[in-house]
C-alpha cells in the first residue's frame, strides 16, 4: 500500500472519491511524512499495544498505527470517509473501523473488548473543535489507558501545560495534570495540513499517572468547585462559589456553598478571603474541596 502522508498522494485519494472537505467537522488531513513518523516513535506503540485512533481521516496515520501496533480501531463521524477508509486500510487485519461519534462511544468497552480492559494508548490528530470534550472524556469516565499521544492546538497545548498566575490556566489545565503529565513534543505549522488551519498546531503526550499524586476525596465535587472557580474567573473564589456552584453528591443532592462556608475554609487553608481561582495550585483546589 502507497503511503498517503504527501500532498500529491492525499490529493489523488480526495480526487478519486470526489472528497469534499467539511470544516464543521475539523478535517486538516496530515502530510507531512517527518511529522508522522515523530507522532509514531514518541507514542512508543510495540505489538503489544491497543491504540484507539479518533478522526482516521482517510488513514494517513491509521496505516503507521498498523503497521506497529497489535490493533487499532480507529472512530471516524464522517461516513464519507468509510468508503476510503475500506480501501486505504485494506491490507491491514487488525484494524477495526467505527463510524460514530466519538463522543457517542464507550471507549471502556472497546478496551474491555479488545484489550481484555488492560491499558490502551490513545493517538489522534483531533479535530479541534472538540479538543476539550474528548480529553475531558477519556480521564472522567476512567477509560484504562497508558498515554494520549495528540495533535492539538498550539494554544490548547500550552493551557494543558502551565500553572497558576498565567492567563493560560484554567479548568483544562488543571483536569489534565490531575491525571496526567504531560509534555510537549513538538510545534508543527499549518504548511503540514491539507487544507491548512488558521492556527499554530503541535504534539503534546499526556503520560497517565498510576497514581494521581494529588487526591481529592470526592473527585467529582473538585472539578464542579474548579469549574465554577474559572466560569467567572474574574471574581473572588468566594463570589464565584456562592453563586456558581453547582453540584450534585452521591445521593443526587444539590450541594450549595455560602460565602461563609468558603471564607472559613480559604482562612484554614491561610488564603485571603479575597484571591480568585486563577491564583490556586491543583493541591489548594484538592484541599479546598475537602474542606467543603
Ligand atoms: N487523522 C487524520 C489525519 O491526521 O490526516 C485526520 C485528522 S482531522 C484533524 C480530524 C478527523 O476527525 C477528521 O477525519 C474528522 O472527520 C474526524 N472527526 C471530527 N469530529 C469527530 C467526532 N466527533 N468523532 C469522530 N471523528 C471525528
């Protein structure tokens, strides 16, 4: 099988099946040969790896994938890509293609099912306009998984990386870095995209963690308090919570927080009754949600 990580062999595959491109689904197909080969090497994928590919495109990426791992599935929305996919992946047996919503699929179930529920790796040139669901997705319902090796927005890229005090930082940063380390790769121009984004892209790797080395005791009431901390960012952590917790506990109760209750925690904690959410560590927000 030709390879299709080139302009000219991508154009041929669009041209014979008379693909057009729909920007509503985020489709920047990959061709540039360097930048895939860097994607496979880094995401360390043996024999004895289960990948879940999201978005396969046409199947540039797919066909690296596998030729390295033990299976793939690969998950596609656009079922105008299936036909190309069946004969861009011909050659392959262990590739399985599911046309669906990616936000639709029980990747727990495809783990248990084709990796026996040990740890997969997840590697993808997402489409962006998702980006966040799909990450947010994969760490919240537990999917087992070892490492997710992804194309992502510059930009996003760097909120998953940064602390507290940038103008970055917010409730993103702080899911990934619960669950995982991660690290950048690599910065990749728009000139490796047909078409090309409007926008800088690069590789991150989030690494699993085994162990989180940060707990929270409800793990679910920490990301409502982060999420409605960084909703009205601009405020006190005690305004913003009075007013924009919202959260539901084990037993289907709705968990409202006073002033009161936040200032009294943030003094333990020896916080000013007045610093905002933006200025708090992952372990502050873990504390702060026990406390409440
Ligand atoms: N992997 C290919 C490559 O690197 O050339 C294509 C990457 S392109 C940035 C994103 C892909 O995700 C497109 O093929 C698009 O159709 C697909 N996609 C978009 N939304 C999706 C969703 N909700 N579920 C599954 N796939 C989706």
């Amino acid at each position: 099988m030709a390879y299709l990580g080139t302009p000219t062999a991508t154009a041929e595959i669009i041209k014979k099946y008379g693909f057009a491109f729909q920007k509503k689904y985020g489709q920047n197909f990959l061709v540039d040969a360097n930048i895939l080969e860097k994607i496979i090497s880094c995401s360390e994928i043996t024999r004895d790896d289960c990948v879940v590919e999201i978005g396969p495109g046409i199947g540039t990426m797919t066909q690296y994938l596998a030729e390295r791992a033990g299976c793939v599935v690969a998950i596609e929305i656009d079922k105008n890509l299936i036909p190309i996919l069946n004969e861009t992946l011909k050659e392959y047996d262990n590739v399985t293609i599911i046309n669906d919503d990616v936000l639709k699929v029980d990747i727990n179930k495809i783990a248990e099912v084709k990796n026996n529920g040990r740890p997969i790796k997840v590697v993808a040139n997402l489409p962006y306009y998702i980006t966040t669901p799909i990450i947010m997705g994969l760490f919240e319902s537990h999917v087992p998984l070892s490492s997710i090796t992804i194309m992502v927005q510059r930009e996003v890229a760097d909120r998953m990386q940064v602390g507290p005090g940038t103008k970055d930082y917010g409730a993103l940063s702080l899911a990934v870095q619960y669950y995982a380390r991660p690290e950048i790769v690599m910065n990749v121009p728009a000139s490796c995209f047909m078409p090309r984004p409007g926008v800088g892209s690069a590789v991150i790797r989030l690494n699993r963690y085994d162990e989180p080395p940060i707990q929270a005791k409800d793990e679910k009431k920490m990301f409502a308090i982060i999420r409605a901390a960084f909703n009205q960012r601009r405020k006190t952590l005690a305004n913003a919570l009075s007013n924009g917790l919202s959260y539901k506990d084990e037993t289907g109760n709705t968990v409202n927080v006073s002033r009161q209750d936040v200032c009294g925690a943030l003094d333990k904690m020896g916080l000013s009754q007045s610093i905002r959410g933006e200025a708090l560590t992952l372990k502050q927000f873990a504390e702060l949600s026990d406390l409440l």
